[in-house]
C-alpha cells in the first residue's frame, strides 16, 4: 500500500464536485458514451473542451474511480506503480464498475495497464488531448476493443444553451437580433466551456496556448529550437484558413528540411490546436500535399494577435470548417477544399460522390463578391457534378437560379442551428 498515492486520489476525488460546476451543458456527445459497453471509451480534443467533464456527467449515479494523470504528482509514475494506484483506486472509492483514466497517454506503457483493466471485466474510459499517441496505441494493442469520440469546444448550439438563449427555428425582431449579437460574441471568443461561462478571453485563451504548446508539444517531442517553433505555432494560427506550404514554412523560419515543417504542423494537430483539410483531387498525392490550415477555437486566434473586425470572413470561415467536421462521423462524408479553375470552401463528399459544395461570405450584396462566389460554384458544380450549392453568410437568405442551377443563400446561424438545412 502507498500512502503517496491514496493521498493523490484522495485529493482528486474531492475536485469532482467542481467539475460538475454550473455552467456546463449537456453535449451533443453525452449521448455516445455506453456505460455498459465493454469496449474501452476514448475521448480526444483540445485541452479544456471539456471532455472528463463529459464523462463524469455520464458516469454519475454510477460506482466509478477517477485518476487524473495531468496531475504534476503522477507525471513520472513507471508502468509498475500504476497497480500501486489501482490499490489506491479501491482503498478510497470501494469497489466500481467503471473507470475513467484522464490523460493517460501521459504514462509510458499504458495500454498494457488500460489491456489489463479491460482483461478484469472494468468498464474504461479514457481522455487525452494528443490525438496520436492515444490512437496509435490504441489501434496497435486494442484493436477492435475500443470506440473513439471526439469533442470539440461548444458548438454555436451549445453556446446558445450555455447563455441560456431560447432557439428558435423563426425568431422575433428582437430574438433575432440578440441572436446575432450573441453570434458575433461566439465568433470573436469561440466556445472554450471555461470562457463562456466567464473567463476573461485573451488571458484564458492566450495561457492555455502557452501550456498546450509547452506541455504537449515541446516537453513531449522534445523540441529543441523552442523560440523557432513558437513562431511557427503563432504563425500558423495567425494564417487560419489559408493554404499553407511546407517549403514556405521551411525557408521563412530557415529550418533544416521540409519534413521538420511537416513534422510541426504534425504536432499542432496533434495537440488540437489547429485541423489541416485537404484539397479535393481524384490523385491521392495531390489531396495530400496540399492543405489549408484551421484553428480548433476562434479564441485562440485572436491570442495571437488576430484582430476581430479585419478577419471576420476568415472567422466565419472557421466557424463553418469546425461545424462541418463536428458533422462528418454522423453525416457520413469527408470535407475539402477545392482548387483547380476556381476555388471552392468546402466539398462534401460521400460514397465517391460530390454531394455538396458550399461557399462562405460575410455578405454577397456587393455585385463583384456575388459574382466571385456564384461563378465558382457553377464552374465547379459543372467538374464536379454536383448540385447541391449553397453560400453561408452572416444575414443574408435568398435564392439565386442561373445557368439552370439553383444556389441557396443562408444564414449562418439557421445553418449552424440546423433549421431549414438539407445536406
């Protein structure tokens, strides 16, 4: 028995109740958490989007232990002590059923406590923020034996109930200019739980950066031009929503090679701070090389110095991009952009077919903006042959017939609410 330990689970045991604290919604996701399933639970997303949050609001009412490995106390726990903690589990919880082990791809060998765990008929959840390390594992030592979700910080949905705003699929004057005003606010400070509820943004945002980049990626993979990769990870943020190149990273920060560039996108992705979508090509290698770049919470962009105002369309932009992969595993389909003769925001694509494509604008009630958005969706309905084409813009509704082609005009907040929306 270890004193050490009872005392660290201990002490964890009793932040639970905070966890739970006021201000949390109930996530689109909780709904896809099996208590009684036999396979082991992964939940991966950004730090602070709330995913053990997720799983404690699923197994309350329920005999569960928690072990939160993020703790600095259990940062250097070997594979041999962990029976130590599972001791340690039983002496302050009793006996449960199901387990919950927070960021645990922080411990070396894991997947043979968490094979173990699963040997003994626990039920496992597990939760970490760098998407690789736990998959990779996972699909190596636990094939077919576990089920991965991920969660993403609030989608506009889960905004509006955490202000406790009423949705409404036909607003009032009113209703809906106060839904507009909440929008702009959603777009300018994302939808970290924690700032929501009241964080102040910058300072939130701009701290949580700092720890993402320092704990997850630098101490991780042992980085050793730390300044450089800094610029990198603030650079890239900066560009949301621009196609990024790999020999360009490389000669403006005089890196080695083009693999390193590769390699620290790689980690930013890792980590949940930006997404990477690829182009739309019938080549896999074209699809491949070519890539535009996201951010996973707008608040992270302006922590970068990004201003509000003279970015809003990219900001929009990266609004739809979040929303349109919150979709993927429940709608089937994969997202590109498309480039050839003209450029496209987004494609959907499903079963080797083109079934959407989807421009964004602030608004198109400027005769070059429209005409730009109408005659790439045409041009590229026609090398893609797709029919279904719509423009996303902040207020505007309306339908535009040419060339025997119908163009559908939204809001973005009815798309984002899922009112009147066909995919």
């Amino acid at each position: 028995m270890e004193p050490k330990y009872i005392q660290i689970v201990t002490e964890q045991r009793r932040e639970i109740p905070s966890l739970m604290k006021v201000g949390w919604v109930k996530r689109e996701q909780e709904s896809g958490i099996n208590i009684k399933s036999r396979l082991v639970q992964v939940i991966t997303g950004v730090r602070r989007a709330g995913k053990s949050t997720l799983v404690h609001r699923a197994l309350a009412g329920t005999t569960y232990a928690y072990a939160n490995f993020d703790d600095e106390r259990l940062a250097d726990i070997s594979p041999d002590q962990l029976n130590l903690l599972l001791e340690a589990l039983y002496v302050v919880y009793g006996d449960f059923e199901n387990l919950l082990l927070d960021e645990i791809q922080n411990v070396k060998h894991w997947h043979l406590f968490v094979n173990r765990l699963q040997r003994n008929n626990l039920h496992v959840f597990l939760t970490g923020s760098n998407s690789k390390l736990l998959n990779d594992e996972l699909a190596t030592h636990l094939s077919g034996r576990y089920t991965p979700m991920e969660l993403f910080p609030y989608s506009f949905r889960e905004y509006l109930l955490a202000k406790e705003f009423p949705i409404e699929p036909e607003p009032a004057a009113k209703s809906y200019g106060l839904l507009i005003n909440h929008f702009n606010e959603y777009l300018r400070v994302g939808g970290l739980p924690e700032i929501v509820s009241g964080e102040p943004a910058d300072i939130y945002a701009a701290t949580l950066l700092e720890a993402i980049l320092t704990r997850d990626i630098i101490y991780r993979y042992h980085i050793r031009h730390i300044r450089t990769f800094r610029e990198i990870a603030r650079y890239l943020i900066s560009n949301f929503g621009k196609e990024i190149s790999y020999n360009r990273i490389k000669n403006l920060f005089a890196l080695g090679s083009e693999n390193t560039a590769k390699n620290y996108v790689g980690y930013l992705e890792e980590a949940w701070l930006v997404l990477t979508l690829p182009k739309f090509s019938f080549k896999n290698q074209e699809s491949l090389r070519f890539r535009k770049i996201y951010c996973i919470d707008s608040s992270f962009c302006q922590a970068v110095g990004t201003g509000f105002s003279q970015n809003s369309g990219r900001l929009l932009e990266n609004t739809v991009f979040l929303e349109l992969i919150r979709r993927t595993r429940p709608g089937g389909y994969e997202v590109f952009f498309y480039k050839k003769t003209v450029e496209v925001d987004f494609v959907l694509y499903r079963n080797q077919k083109v079934i959407q494509l989807i421009q964004v604008a602030i608004q198109t009630d400027d005769p070059k903006t429209r005409q730009r958005e109408v005659r790439a969706l045409l041009i590229a309905s026609d090398e893609l042959k797709a029919m279904n084409l719509i423009i996303i813009t902040l207020n505007e509704e309306y339908e535009i017939k040419e060339s025997g082609k119908r163009i559908n005009v939204v809001r973005v907040t009815d798309w984002l609410l899922g009112h009147n929306q066909k995919t």
